[in-house]
C-alpha cells in the first residue's frame, strides 16, 4: 500500500483557523474532489467580519508576543521547529493535499512538502543575517537605514501548488517579524489549515498565522482592503491581480508583491541535446497536467531539428496515464475542476477553428475525474488562442523558426514574461539569448527550479510585480526608515 490511501477515509479540519484554534465553519462552496469528481466538503466563506476578527488576531499575537522584536535567532529557531513537524507530519498532510488537490500522493513527501520545510528553514535563516545598515554621511552625523517588519500581511495563494504557495508566503513573512492572514484558495484550502495547526502546534504565537477560507470578491477583497493589512501578498491570476491592484487602490495605498500568469515559450536550437530537451519540455507541461505558472508551453524550435524533436515529444505525452491522486502509482494529475477543464477544452477547440493542428490529445480522458489528454498544437499563428490564452492545462504548441530575430520574435508574448527555456550548446548565443528574453526566469537546459531557494521568481510585463523566493522575498517583507543623527 505505502503512501497509497483511502480517500473517503481522509479527515480535514474545515473551517478558518484564527488566534491558535480551528473555527469550525461549513458554507455554500461546493468542493469536489479532482481525482473522481465526488463532493467531499462544503467550504465557507468568510465576510469583512470573520477577516476583521482574523487581522485583529495577528495584531494581538505580534503584541503579546513581539515576535518583530525579539532576538531575531529566537524566530529562527521557531520557524525551522516548525519546518520539523511539517516534516515530522508530511503523510498526513500529503493525504490532505492528495485528496483536494491535482497533486499525486507520490509526489508530495520528497517533492512539495519536503521543499516548503526547507525553504521555511531557508528563510528563517535571514532573520539575523540581513538588517538595518550604517551608511556613508559627513562626520557631523550619522546616517543609518533601519529595517523593519511591516505589521500583518495579507497573503492569497491559487490552487495549482496549494502547500508551495502557502509556505512562499508564510515564509518569508513570518522570518521577517510579521503576523500573516492568509487566504488559500477556496478549492484547495484544507492543507494550509493544517499548516496553521502545524505551526501553533510547533510553537509560533498562537495568532501568528491566521487562515481564512472563502472567495475572492469576498474573502479577498476584505483582505486586501483591510486597513491594518500593511502589505498584500499575491499569487494568482493577472485577472486577479489588476482586481486586487483596484482593491487596493479604492482603499488606499499599499504594497504589493504580485505573481501572476504565464505563457512561457521554449527556444530550442538545432544544437541542443534533443533527447534530454524533448524530456525537459514533455515534463513541463505534463507535470500537475500543464496546472504551473511556469509551465513552457510554447515550444519555439529551429526548423531543422522540428520534426526529430516533435517526435520525442509526441511519444512521451502520449505515454501519460491518468490515475487518482491518492495512488502512489500516479504521475499525471488530472484538472482541477469540471469548470477549468471545460476551459482548457475551449481554447484547444477555438485554436483548432483557429488553423491549429492537433498532433494528438484535444480531449477528456476516459477516466473518472477532469483528466484532459496532454495535447500538441502545430500550424499556430501568434493570434491563435492558444498562443495567446494561459490555458493552465497540459497543452503545447509548437512553432518553428530560421533565424534568431525569428525566434526572439516569436518567443515575445504580449502579455506575459514569467519564465522562458532556452535549449542549445553554442555558450554565446545563450547569454546573448539569456540577456534579450523578456522573462522574470530563464532556465538554460533544463525546465525546472532546482532546490537553490536563492533564486528569485517573478515576472517581467504583466506576470507580476516584486518576486516569491530568494533574498528579494526577505527584504520584500521589510520596510526601511531612514535615520539620520546630528552628532
Ligand atoms: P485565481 O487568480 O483565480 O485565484 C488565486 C487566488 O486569488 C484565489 O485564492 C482566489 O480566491 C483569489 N482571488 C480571486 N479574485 C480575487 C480578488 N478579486 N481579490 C482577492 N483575491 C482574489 O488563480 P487560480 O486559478 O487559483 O490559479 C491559477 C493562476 O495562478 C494562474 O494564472 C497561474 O499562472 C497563477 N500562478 C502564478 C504563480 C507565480 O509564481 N507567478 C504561481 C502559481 C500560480
């Protein structure tokens, strides 16, 4: 059996979690589970009330317990006891997320879950190493950059990586000497929940981190409108994005870090190693069925070596087999919902009626759950749909190119610049190429993070503003004051 498990024997503690304790509420958003489709909760929807009492929390935990203020190590040491039990408990909340979400069972413990307990140690480690600064000034005075924490943060995560997105935000903000109110998605909650559990149970102040559940034009614009909300932390959509920019704006003014969409191309030249590119590229937009921000969705391949690569490709997303997240057997994830299924399904369909060729895929699978089959799209202008839409499922276009110009041309999106792949050996036309994409993230040969969380990701255009990971999401999460001291 091993990590394999019953999913109707799964209990989830649903409702808000604020101040240290479960809030036990049940509401009108009818959740069902991706794998097979069956309704398993029905989640609530917090109103201004429910998210007012949950900031009134952070405030009154940072308060009591000054954990902006304390010895920095002190938080350091709390946060990685925490990345522990998240360790020490990765099957049950494995079985969690498995249940709710479009992550396999199999890929959570030594995948998801064991990255977001390092990346919480990882942050946690900033907390005494970065701070205020002495700067140059005259010898009359003395100037100073005083860094500090921002207050409560308010933090929204999507469903696609429901215990990454939570631990990207949580993180950093908590290292940072902050309070958090989070907001998971409202169809994948349940594993933040007990994130929060987690961390009460570990030690952080009860009150620390707060968890409510609901929508967006609810629960979020509450969030994002709080006014002792001194920051917002978002990841999700650009749709969502520019509602929670006007939000914000409406209510007053405050920062933001915002990770939105994508529709990231992949470059590849003749000179590439094909078979380990076609590898790289068939994994991106199969892994979590396509469901990444990520995701390379646009191959952008040089002529010569189009139909040597498009074969490989071919026969690797062909070989995926649908399977319930709760079987640690499964590799292919299936689409989240019955609604994002039917979506993905009308953009290959519009791309098609568009001149798009479909080389295989375009349909459901024949299997319980939303599994579309991973799908392949030749003969696609830069107006086709499927070019143009973030589709967030396991489809993939392809598009051929002669010259350099061609393919810096074709790899631009009006749109979006999250993330970009490049696939050649020639070392100068990699930097030249790396220094020209228009992308928050160029990955050289490969399609994928590693597990160096220095690394920043954040987009260029409308992908985003500020970044997730790495220093940059530390310091995001400080403010600075100037101090200057006549002597
Ligand atoms: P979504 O934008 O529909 O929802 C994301 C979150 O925002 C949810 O919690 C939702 O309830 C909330 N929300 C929606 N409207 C809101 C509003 N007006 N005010 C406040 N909150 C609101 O996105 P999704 O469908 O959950 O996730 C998929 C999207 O997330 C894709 O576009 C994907 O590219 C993006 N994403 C980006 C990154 C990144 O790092 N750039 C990472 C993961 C996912």
């Amino acid at each position: 059996m091993g990590l394999s498990f019953d999913p109707d024997r799964v209990s989830l503690s649903i409702g808000h979690f604020i101040g240290g304790e479960l809030i036990a509420a049940e509401g009108a958003i009818e959740m069902r589970r991706p794998s097979d489709g069956n309704a398993y909760a029905a989640g609530p929807v917090a109103g201004a009330d429910m998210v007012d009492r949950a900031v009134e929390s952070a405030k009154a935990a940072l308060k009591a317990s000054n954990w902006g203020g304390v010895r920095p190590r002190e938080r350091t040491r709390a946060l990685q006891a925490w990345a522990d039990l998240i360790e020490a408990e990765a099957e049950t909340l494995a079985r969690i997320e498995a249940l709710c979400s479009t992550r396999p069972v199999g890929q959570l413990i030594a995948g998801d879950i064991a990255i977001t307990a390092e990346q919480i140690r990882f942050f946690s480690e900033f907390a005494d190493k970065e701070g205020s600064e002495l700067v140059p000034t005259d010898d009359a005075s003395l100037g100073m950059i005083m860094s500090e924490p921002y207050g409560v943060v308010g933090a929204i995560t999507p469903w696609n990586f429901p215990i990454s997105m939570a631990g990207w935000k949580l993180g950093p903000a908590l290292a940072a000497g902050n309070a958090v109110v989070l907001k998971p998605s409202e169809m994948t909650p349940f594993s933040a929940v007990y994130m929060a559990e987690l961390a009460t149970r570990a030690g952080l102040p009860a009150g620390l981190v707060n968890v409510v559940l609901g929508d967006g034009p609810t629960t979020g614009t509450a969030l994002t409108g709080h006014p002792d909300i001194a920051k917002v932390s978002f990841t999700g959509s650009t749709r969502a994005g520019s509602a929670i920019m006007e939000n914000i704006a409406r209510a007053g003014v405050k920062p933001m870090t915002l990770e939105l969409g994508g529709k990231s191309p992949q470059i590849v030249f003749a000179d590439a190693d094909l078979d380990k590119t076609a590898t790289a590229i068939a994994g991106s937009v199969t892994f979590n069925a396509g469901q990444a921000c990520v995701a390379g969705t646009r191959l952008i391949v040089e002529r010569s070596a189009a139909d040597r690569l498009t074969a490989a490709i071919l026969e690797k997303m062909k070989a995926a087999r649908p399977g319930p997240t709760w079987d640690e057997a499964t590799h292919y994830s299936p689409i989240i919902s019955e609604r994002q299924r039917a979506r993905v399904d009308n953009i290959v369909r519009a791309a098609v009626e568009a001149g798009g060729e479909c080389l295989t895929g375009g349909n459901f699978m024949d299997s319980p759950g939303y599994f579309y089959e991973p799908t392949l799209i030749a003969n696609v202008d830069q107006a086709n749909p499927a070019i143009i839409e973030e589709i967030f499922g396991p489809v993939l276009t392809v598009q051929t190119f002669e010259t350099e110009e061609e393919a810096l041309a074709l790899a631009s999106h009006p749109t979006y610049g999250l993330a970009s792949g490049l696939f050649a050996t020639d070392l100068s036309r990699t930097i030249r190429f790396a220094r020209k994409l228009e992308a928050g993230t160029v990955w050289v040969n490969r399609y994928s993070r590693s597990r160096d969380h220095i690394l920043p990701t954040g987009g260029y255009k409308r992908s985003g503003i500020g970044k997730d990971l790495g220093r940059d999401a530390y310091l995001a999460n400080r403010r600075t004051k100037s101090v200057l001291i006549s002597l």
